[in-house]
C-alpha cells in the first residue's frame, strides 16, 4: 500500500486535479499525504570579487517569500478540511532548481503525484520538467494526473504496458498496489518481439502469471501497432477498455532522445486523457 503520497506544486492549472487526486488516493489508503510549495529564488549575480551580498536581490527574495506563505496559508486552509493526516511544506530553492529539489522530498514518499498537461504547450513546460525530474532522480515512481481529470482512486480498469525491460519490471511491482486491488487489468503487449530475450512463445504470459500469484485479476492483450505508433495504441485500448489508469515504464530510451525525436513517454505526457503511472 502507499503509506506516504508527495504532491509538489508547479503552479500550473493542474495542480488542482493533482492534489485533489492525491487526497482521495490517501483516503482510501490510510496514507499521509505532503504537499511541497516550493519557492525558486534567483542567484545572485556574479562580480569581480566573486558572489557578493546584493541588497536588491535579497529584497527581490522577500515578494516571492511572501508569495510563497500565502500559498502555504491556502493549501492550509485547504487541507484542514479532509479526513486524512496532511501537512504543507514550504520549500525554499537557491542553488538547486525547484523540480529537483521535489525530486529530493520524493526520496521519502512511495509514491509523488504531479500535474500533467494535454499538449505539447508552453504552458507545460514547468510540470513536465517536475516530472523529468522526479521520475530520474527520486527512485521512486510517479502518477501523472491530466488536467480536469476527475478519475476516482484507486482505480477500478487499468491498462499495464508490457515490454521485458528494466522500466516495464520497476513499474509493474511499483504498481503492484493499483494493480492488486482492480477489478480488471490488461497487460497489453505491442509488437512482442520473439527470442529468449525477448516476449518468448507466448507475449506477456510470464509477467502475467507473476501478477496473478499476488492475486491480481489479469488478462493478456497482444496487438500490433502497424501504421500508428505505440503510444496510440496504448491510450485506444485504454478508452475501449474504459481504463482508469495507464501503467508504463519511463523512459526506456535517453530524456533527450525522447523529446527530440519523440517517444512513448513523451507522446503519453501530451496525448493521455487518464493518469499514467510511472516508473524508471
């Protein structure tokens, strides 16, 4: 079960569908929920004699101080109101961007839920770049939650995304408490790929006998992705199947390689409608 859930604010439209997420998934696990406000303040400006005291920038820090109390006062006033163990953290950020030092709090979370966006947008930039972060550098794993998405937690339907890979293995057991407690899952293997290293005779039926011993009530979907690409097949199966969360590894190539020349995790950040959850 997730005991301990960390939202960190990104100050995006989603942040709302996040949290509210967040307070039902924690609910219905008896969990502690965090809720990270985190301020980035700029660096100083260097001068011949090195990183000097500047009075302006230390004045430019008490506004987006401020800033971030109020904030805090809101989440407060927010929280207080739920039956579940909340607290809110103001975290200040100097030296290290904001994202990563989410990424750092994440350490002691099991599981961190992040705003989303729909759209390769400007105004997802910021979210996306918290959940680059997180998913690389916390070692733990990460629910995407699309803006205006309402999706009751912990969810009924969900599609898992197979591939024999180290990211597909680490989302799967990371899952393991959505995947348990579902009333139905799909293991959808796309283009299995034949040989000892790869899905073997039967695509997905080992990983899915693997889920079945921890009582998860599985079935194996195999399909090609023909003209489309992976992602669309994923998020189709998804609507068919009226899923409520998508499962996947992320990033199984290079974050670089994925944004320039487009990937599974990339095009789901952008296209999927349903949270999706993952792991690296």
């Amino acid at each position: 079960m997730f005991k301990d859930i960390l939202v960190p604010m990104t100050a995006s439209v989603g942040d709302v569908d996040a949290l509210n997420v967040a307070l039902d998934l924690a609910a219905s696990q008896g969990a502690h929920l965090s809720v990270l406000e985190l301020v980035g303040l700029p660096m100083p400006l260097a001068s011949p004699w090195g990183l000097m005291p500047d009075v302006a920038i230390a004045e430019a820090y008490d506004p987006l101080r401020e800033q971030g109390e109020r904030n805090v006062a809101k989440l407060k006033a927010r929280l207080e109101r739920e039956p579940v163990s909340t607290e809110v953290r103001l975290v200040e950020s100097l030296l290290v961007e904001p994202a990563r030092m989410a990424a750092h709090h994440a350490h002691y979370a099991d599981l961190t839920i992040v705003a989303g966006s729909i759209g390769d947008t400007a105004e997802g930039v910021v979210p996306r770049t918290y959940f680059g972060s997180l998913l690389l550098e916390s070692g733990r794993p990460v629910l995407v939650i699309p803006p205006r998405c309402k999706t009751p937690m912990p969810p009924r339907r969900i599609v898992a995304a197979w591939r024999p890979t180290t990211e597909c293995a680490r989302a799967f057991h990371d899952a393991l408490p959505f995947l348990a407690s579902a009333e139905a899952v799909d293991v959808l293997v796309v283009d299995p790929v034949g040989g000892d290293r790869g899905d073997g005779e039967q695509p997905g039926v080992d990983i899915a006998s693997h889920l079945a011993r921890h009582g998860v009530k599985v079935n194996v979907v195999v399909r090609e992705s023909k003209a489309t690409s992976v992602s669309a097949v994923l998020l189709e199966h998804a609507r068919e199947m009226r899923a409520e969360l998508l499962v996947v590894g992320g990033y199984g190539h290079s974050r670089l390689r994925e944004w320039a020349m487009g990937g599974v995790t990339r095009e789901l950040l952008i296209g999927a409608t349903i949270p999706v959850f993952f792991s690296h």
